[in-house]
C-alpha cells in the first residue's frame, strides 16, 4: 500500500466509524452491551490505545509490548485485557477526546512516512511491512469494530 493509498483509507474508515458512532445515544455509550462485557466507550478507548502503540512503534523503532512468535495471538489477547482494565474507568469525554487527538496522530504520522518506508519491514517487526502494521492500528481495526457495533445495532433494533 502507497502513502496514496494509506491516509484515504485510514480516514475513509474513521469517518464510517464516527458515523456510526452518531447512532448510538449518549445513554448506551457506556452500557456493557459488546462482547465480552466491553460498551462503545470501552471500544473507543481500546481503538486509542492501540494507535498510540502504533505512534510509539514508529517514534522509537522499538515494540517491546508483542513478540514475534507463535503466542502472539495470546499476546494480544492479554494486551488486551490490559489496556481494557487501564481505561476503563475513564469518562466519556476524555474517551472521546482522546480518541479525537489520536486519529489526528495517526493521520499525521501515516502522512509523514514515504513508500518506501511503507513498504519495508521493520527490524522490530521484520514479519510485515510498516504499512500493514500501521493498517491494522487504523483503518483495519476500525473495520473490525465497525462490524461489531453493527451487530449490536442490529440485534439492538430487533
């Protein structure tokens, strides 16, 4: 994926997220409605959490949080459950504004790296190239929960 490519989508996608985010009122924002017990809030602070890990792997080149390997997908999961249990005593607004103030990170970030740079694999996640990483922290990740809230939606109208 080209720089081209990669900022349209990470804002194509933000911007059906956020309008999907309009459909749920205020009063269910915090409602343990998602999977595992998880409310829009949570997953809104889930998403954040995840673009300044990004961020952070781009400052420094170093991703100290996952290890390459076979338990990754363990790894995340447990990431997961720590980064949930971190935010999720934080308010709403400061939710959403953190939220805001990240995706205007990532945004920039992602305008600021060249092709090339997308294109190679770094040395502290040599099993993708930077584009794929920095995708599955945007733009991919808001797919996925875009797909979630849809189905609680859904389930919600019925």
């Amino acid at each position: 994926m080209t720089q081209a490519e990669l900022s349209p989508a990470i804002k194509r996608d933000h911007a059906a997220l956020d309008a999907l985010l309009a459909r749920v009122p205020e009063t269910r924002m915090t409602q343990p409605l998602l999977d595992a017990g998880w409310s829009v809030k949570d997953v809104l602070a889930h998403i954040t959490a995840w673009e300044q890990l990004c961020l952070k792997w781009l400052r420094t080149g170093v991703r100290e949080e996952l290890t390459a390997g076979d338990d990754l997908g363990t790894q995340v999961d447990a990431l997961n459950a720590r980064l949930y249990a971190e935010n999720r005593a934080q308010a709403l607004d400061a939710v959403r504004d953190a939220y805001a103030r990240s995706y205007d990170e990532i945004v920039t970030a992602a305008e600021a790296l060249s092709d090339e740079q997308l294109t190679a694999k770094p040395a502290w996640a040599p099993h993708a190239h930077l584009w794929q990483i920095v995708s599955a922290n945007s733009d991919e990740h808001y797919r996925e929960h875009i797909e979630q809230i849809s189905r609680w939606i859904a389930a919600d109208a019925s």
